[in-house]
C-alpha cells in the first residue's frame, strides 16, 4: 500500500549502531508503530556488546528489518552513509537517518513525512518553536546551541539546527550528492551534510522534536569530536568567504 505522503512504498530508517543492544528493540518497536509500511535498517559495527546479533534476531521475525554489517567501529559518518549507499541500490524514495538510542522519537516520523510536500529534506529540530531538549545538562545544552550558531554564522545557513541528527531525505538528494567525498564524522557530519545539501539548491525543512536524552548506554560524544567539527567549519566558512570575495572582485574587473 503506498504511503499517501510519498507516493511510494519506499521509506528505510537507517539506524547505525554500536553498543546498543539496550536500546534496539524498542526504538525498532516504536519506529514500526509509528510507520508500520516502513523498512528499518541496522547497521552495526561489530558491536562487542551483542548488538548485531540481537539486530538478526528481530529481522529473523520481521522482514522489513534489515542489517547491514561492518568490519569495525569506523564512525557515525562512514556507517550513515553506507547505510544511504544500501538504501540507494534498492528502491527506496525516502531514508530516514535516526539514533539507535531513543533521543529520537519515531512517533515525529509522520509529520516530518509530510513536510517533504515542501521540501527534499527535513530536520527533526530541537531548536524552533515548539522544539524542546528533556534531561541534558546545561553544559550539554549551551555546547549544542553555540555550535549550531557558529555553524549557521560560518556557513551561512537559516536553518536553527544543522547539528540535528535526525533527518529525512528524498532519494534525489543523497543521489545527487558526491556522497564519496564526505569524510567528516559525528557532530560534523550532520553540518557537513546539511550544508552539501544547501550549496546543492535543495529545501530544507525544520520540524520541531522533543529531543530525549538517552537513558541506557554511553552517549558517543567526545572531546575531539566537537573539536574536529570546530576544526572543519572554520575551515568552511573562510573558504566560503574567500569564494565570495574574489567573485565580488571579478565582477568588479569586468
């Protein structure tokens, strides 16, 4: 049966993981509740803690939940977009990128579904209105928030929070990007992204979340993550700026 908001039958949940048996089988739970036609992929690295094995459990009970296993822990990036390079080599018109650990509430998924009407991707934000963050430390909270507004600054980009991880996809964005040349991980990747997609002249929507911190297992941020998202956007945005100005000076020569 096709999804009236798509047109298709084709919507994958990638969810990358590590160490999330925990939290598996109730975030798969509530995503299937929440979209019970959608296609649910795992993609596991070689998580110590069982979690693959766990992941080929509930596909053995339900086939449209898949998984994707990998070598090693090689980073939030590298398992998104293997999962965005599966999902484009099957017939798939919508992916969904999502946390394994429930900071995510698939319950927003049909909302965030019916804002690509206008759009080729949406941002599951915690920073419009109606947006909220519940159980984060202050200190977690105003990181957050000024690296959103360092990033947006730098880049030049509307959007309240590039930093988001939970997105919606149209097929024709991912396919359209050089996906081979994104290298960024973890909290760069989602502005490495989210700014490709800009500079590529698609929309971008922003659907207010209540954002969860997890309750079980380790939150994967680190220390040289945040620095190497610093790192690259400054990188970026001088780049950016210089581009701007020797097109001003060109147009000024002729």
């Amino acid at each position: 049966m096709a999804d009236p908001r798509t047109g298709t039958t084709s919507v994958l949940v990638v969810i990358p993981t590590y160490n999330e048996r925990d939290n598996l089988a109730a975030i798969t739970t509530r995503i299937r509740a929440a979209l019970p036609d959608a296609h649910v992929l795992v993609v596991d690295d070689a998580s110590p803690d069982g979690t693959g094995a766990l992941a080929d459990q509930i596909a053995s009970r339900d086939p449209l939940v898949h998984v994707l296993h990998r070598a090693g822990k090689d980073g939030l990036g590298a398992a998104y977009l293997a999962g965005f390079g599966w999902a484009l080599e099957r017939d798939y018109a919508v992916v969904v990128q999502m946390d394994a650990d429930g900071s995510h509430p698939p319950e927003s998924l049909p909302a965030m579904l019916d804002r690509l009407a206008d759009a080729e991707m949406v941002l599951g934000s915690r920073y419009v209105r109606g947006g909220s963050v519940v159980n984060w430390p202050k200190h977690r909270e105003v990181l957050s928030r000024g690296g959103n507004l360092y990033s947006r600054l730098a880049l030049g980009l509307p959007q309240r929070d590039i930093t988001a991880g939970y997105r919606v996809f149209r097929r024709e964005v991912l396919a359209g990007l050089a996906l081979g040349d994104v290298s960024s991980q973890g909290y760069c990747f989602q502005i490495d992204m989210a700014w490709r997609v800009a500079r590529a002249g698609f929309r971008i929507a922003e659907h207010p979340i209540v954002f969860t911190e997890r309750e079980r297992g380790a939150s994967k941020m680190s220390g040289s993550i945040v620095r190497e998202a610093l790192w690259r956007v400054t990188l970026w945005g001088a780049g950016r700026i210089g581009w701007g100005s020797r097109r001003t000076q060109n147009a000024l020569s002729t």
